[in-house]
C-alpha cells in the first residue's frame, strides 16, 4: 500500500508493512500503524472513498470506537459486481524469499470488506449473479501465484521516486495493481562464493485466460500466455540479469474443446493476420531490441500445420530470425541432452545478445541487446525444458565473465549447484502451469535430471488426466473478473442465466437418443425371453452397455455442447451444463431399462409349485 505523507514533499509516495483495519457501522478505516493519521476511509453504504483527515481515531468523532479492529498487510483494490462494491484487503502472507534485498510476499488469504447495501433491495436473479461473481473471487484468492513486494528501485529516470509503484511499474504485468507471479530464490555456493539466484516470471494482463480458451493473438498482436521470465545472478556485489519470453503462436487460431482428448487446432482465415505478426513482433523490438524466435512445435499433423502457417508469416519479417525446432522428433521424451543440437543452431545470436551485468559500483559492464521468444503450443512445458537450457548457458557466461568459473568450465560440471539451479527452473515451470493450466508442468523431470523417472511419468500421467478436466469443464471467468477485462453491467443480462437457458436446448437430444437406444434394445431383448435366466442378466448387461454406449454416442456429437465455457469473456460459443445433460440421458435411459427389465421378468420368471 502507498500513502502521501503530508510532511514529505508534494508527490513522494511511502510504502508501509503493516496496516490497521478499522471497522465502523458506516465505514471501513484503513491507515498506516506507524502513522496513525495517514490512510482513507471506503464508506459501507455506497462504497466512496476519502483521505483520512487529521483524527488519528479514524470515526470521525473521537467518542465512536470500532467494532473490530484488525492488522492487514495491504490493500489489493476495489471492485463492483452486480450491485455492491468490494474491497479486497491482504489478511496472512508469507514470506518466500527476497529480490535485491527487497522481502517478497505470498498472499496466503485475502477478505472481501461489502462497501454496499443495494444487495438488499435487488432481484433473485442479481443475487444468484452476486453470489457467484463473489465464488469467482475466492476461486483468485486460492490461485497460486499471488506475490506481492515492496521494493523500491533507485538510481533509475528522474521523478521515479514522485510515481506511485502502480504508475512506475510496466502495466503489462500489473494485476489489480499487485505484481503477480512466481519468485523462487535459491542460494547456491560456487567455489567458496555465495550466489544468489532469482526467477520472476511475469505473466501479461493483456490476452489472460485458462488453456484451451485463449489461443493465439488477438488483432492487436498480444499473444496468450505471454510471459517474460528474468534470471538474476547476485555474487560478489555484482548483479546479472537474463531476460527470456515465451508466448503463443502470434497468428490467430484457436483450440476449442468438445472432450477430446487433443482438441482439433483451427487457423482462423482473416486478413489481418500478417498485420498482427508483424504488431508482435514490433512490439517486442521496441522493447527488448532484436528478437529471435524459437518454435518448438511438431512439424506433422494439426501442430504442423499451425507451425506452417507461423513459419509462412515470418518469412515476411526478415528483420527477426524464426528457427523451428520440432522437439518431439528430436529430443522424445526423455533425451534432454539432444537440445544441444537447437543451442548449436542459435548460439552466435544468443551470446551477441548477452546479458546485462552490474559490477560492485553501480556501473553497467554489460547490457542484453536482444531477446529470445520460445513457443511450443501452451508455452508450458517444451518451452520451460528449452528455457531452462538457456538459463543455464547464460549463467555460465555470467559466471565465467566475472571470474568464478574459467572459460573451459560450466555450471554443469559443480553437481550439487546444477542440480538446485535445475529444480529452481523445475518449480518454476510448475507455477507457470498451475496459473494457465491448473496442474504442475509435464517434463519437470527433464529440467531436475536430464531424464524421464518412473515417478516422473506417473506424475505427468495425472497432470494429464487433471488437464483433461479442467480443459472441458473448468473455465477462465475468475481471470477475466479480477483483472478488469468484464466489467459487471446490472442493467445487462445476466451471463449466467441466459447460458443455463440454452443449456435446456440439449436435453431433448440427450434424452431421446438414449431412450431410442434402449428402446431398440429392449425390443431385441424380449425376443430372446424363452432362454431363462442366464439369457436374462446377459441381456440386462447388453442393454447397460447399450446405455452407456447411447449416452457416449451423444456426448461425443455433442462436445462442445457439454464443455463448461467462459461466460464473461464474449467467445461465441455458449456454456452448457455437462453434468445435467448426462444425467438427463441417462435418467431417461435407465428408466426404459427399469420398465424393459420389469416386463422381462414377468415372462421368464419361473412359476414354483407347492
């Protein structure tokens, strides 16, 4: 949180650790604990906010206390729903490391302060919609990833210090005016020297969404799933940084699921498509200098023709260099090591474009003149595996520059420190997935060891059923929401009730289909009522079968149909309820086989005589 102090000059920004939370019948007070008299006051009626005056008490009247008074640690923002204000407020953190001597948070727990009353006096339907727009909120406080610092850099353009963090900062990867995602921190001993090496990736607000559901560009040329990652290096009192990017095939194509396992890829015909490479593309020049791309895709099958497709559009840039690399064919599954042969076709460029290093006073010895942008189809899991590569080639680089290794030396041949530099980029790549995938990123094993386990594919196997779920019927609302790409409209309709209405559309397919099936089932079945009662359960097991290979048969043309979709984000297709829709079939189904069977009993029963 950032307070004006009124005894600094006009325009100097404060950050304080800890905050108090006062809670009134007409307001929330929120204000610094070593400046009691510094902070705002959000009313709980409307939801207007207001700088605290001179009463340290914060009630407007020194006779009125509190009913609760609480230690936060920072405020995330505001934000209106349907028909009530939020303010969301850090309530437990914890800290996970340091970047530049700064400590770095992660929100363990945030809490939604209502700031208005119009709750009371709205419809069913809006109070169905609050609710879940509030479900969606919690679903962001238990995201990982939700790191917060309060550095302050120096020595950098003239008046920074006059600008608030959230004015300074690159807006790219502001989120809700907190700095979001992963830092890990691991100290390693190089020769007697104590090293410090840090991951920040940053992940950009501006195409956010879940896997599946944002695919590719859009027309402006931001890509999906853009993140840039920087490695710093602090040895000696001299600092290093790499820069590496990562971010969908920047060409408009999507990936719709309807419960394949590998939903079909679809280029998307349109005439701007090489305008929008060539907005990309520009985009990173002006702001990392000459950019080389990596396409790790599969040159066979949909995978190759997107990467086709990608590779035609950047022959029309002969100002950035594409290289593509099929990693599949080449490395498989388990020879890390074969990335030498992609490291041999970049390494000129990628030792010309350097790094930056900062020796112990201050002054720049090096500087990184370009980037490399790595790509495979999510931007998880090949593209973590060849960044971690180039991690690792740069740090040698670094090492050897400053002097701790000799120039026939790498960071490979020291075991223990390869070793927890690999699991720093392993972790890493875990918490990337977990934001855009929701499970921890396949391959880890070649980033730890080079190799493939045994444990290391049984854990891909599950993060491949849990990607498998979540793809079709998990969506990307939350991000959307919090990041202030839906706006909430209470005079619009709501996204909710119209999907769950044309989610109906499909239970008279689902429910006919399968009563047909058994239906003809059941007919066939009576047929055979002279064989007994062996004839009996094999029959009732064909007719189960038959139910569950009716409602499959109906699933499957309808795919798309039973995927859960984001409401909030304008795609065209609409939501349906998966779940209901099976349950109707089935319930349809299995009452044909309750009637069927109970006929058939009657007929091969036998009759006992006493």
């Amino acid at each position: 949180m950032e307070i004006t102090p009124s005894p600094s000059p006009p325009g100097r920004f404060k950050l304080f650790d800890h905050l108090e939370l006062l809670e009134f019948n007409d307001k929330y007070v929120i204000k610094s604990v070593e400046s009691p008299n510094r902070g705002f006051s959000i009313n709980r009626l409307h939801g207007d906010i207001q700088p605290l005056n001179n009463d340290s008490g914060g009630g407007g009247e020194s006779s009125v206390r509190p009913s609760k008074t609480s230690v936060i640690y920072g405020v995330v923002g505001t934000i209106r729903l349907v028909v009530g204000t939020y303010m969301l407020v850090i309530i437990s953190r914890k800290k996970v490391g340091e970047f530049l001597g700064f400590p770095v948070f992660r929100i363990a727990a945030m809490k939604f302060l209502p700031c208005n009353e119009a709750l009371k006096f709205s419809t069913a339907q809006e109070k169905r919609d609050e609710a879940y727009f509030m479900n969606l909120l919690k679903v962001v406080e238990s995201t990982p990833g939700l790191y917060y610092s309060l550095q302050r850099r120096c020595k950098l353009a003239e008046g920074w210090m006059s600008k608030p963090i959230w004015k300074s900062a690159d807006p790219r990867f502001v989120w809700n005016k907190s700095l979001l995602y992963e830092l890990i921190e691991f100290k390693l001993k190089i020769k007697e020297s104590s090293a410090t090496v840090t991951l920040v990736s940053r992940r950009c607000t501006r195409r956010l969404g879940t896997r599946m559901w944002r695919r590719g560009a859009n027309l402006e040329g931001d890509t999906a799933n853009f993140i840039e990652t920087e490695q710093l290096l602090e040895l000696e009192g001299y600092r290093s940084s790499l820069l590496q990017i990562r971010g969908s095939i920047p060409i408009l194509w999507e990936q719709i699921v309807d419960l394949s396992y590998r939903p079909s890829l679809r280029i998307i015909s349109h005439e701007q498509t090489s305008n929008v490479v060539e907005r990309h593309f520009h985009d990173l020049y002006q702001r990392y200098g000459d950019t080389m791309a990596v396409d790790l895709t599969n040159k066979h099958g949909d995978e190759g023709q997107l990467s086709t497709a990608y590779a035609a559009e950047m022959q029309k840039l002969p100002h950035v260099r594409y290289v593509s690399f099929d990693f599949h064919h080449v490395c498989g599954n388990s020879n890390f090591d074969n990335l030498q042969i992609l490291y041999n076709q970049i390494s000129d460029d990628f030792q010309k474009q350097g790094y930056i290093l900062i020796d112990t006073e201050g002054s720049i010895l090096e500087e990184q003149k370009g980037i490399i942008r790595s790509n495979c189809i999510d931007c998880l899991d090949r593209t973590n595996v060849t960044q971690s590569l180039l991690g690792q080639k740069s740090l040698t680089m670094q090492l050897q520059r400053i002097g701790v290794l000799s120039s026939i030396e790498c960071i490979t041949m020291l075991s223990e420190e390869c070793r927890k530099f690999r699991t720093l980029w392993a972790e890493q790549g875990d918490e990337v997935s977990l934001e855009y995938a929701g499970t921890h990123a396949l391959k880890g094993d070649l980033v730890r060891y080079g190799r493939q386990t045994i444990g290391g594919i049984i854990k891909d196997g599950l993060s491949a059923l849990s990607r498998y779920y979540l793809n079709n019927f998990q969506d990307g609302d939350a991000l959307d929401l919090i990041s202030g790409h839906y706006n909430v409209n209470r005079n619009g309709p709501s996204p909710f009730q119209l999907n769950g209405f044309e989610s109906l559309s499909y239970l008279p397919v689902a429910s006919a289909a399968s009563a047909l099936l058994i239906g003809g089932l059941t007919i066939t079945s009576v047929t055979f009522h002279q064989a007994g009662r062996q004839a009996q359960q094999y029959l009732s097991t064909v007719i189960w079968a038959g139910v569950t290979a009716g409602v499959m048969a109906v699933v499957k043309a309808n795919g798309r149909q039973f995927c859960s979709r984001p409401r909030l984000c304008g795609l065209i297709w609409t939501a349906c309820t998966a779940v209901f829709v099976i349950w109707a079939g089935l319930a349809a189904g299995v009452m044909a086989v309750v009637k069927a069977n109970g006929f058939y009993a009657s007929l091969v029963e036998p009759h006992w005589k006493f």
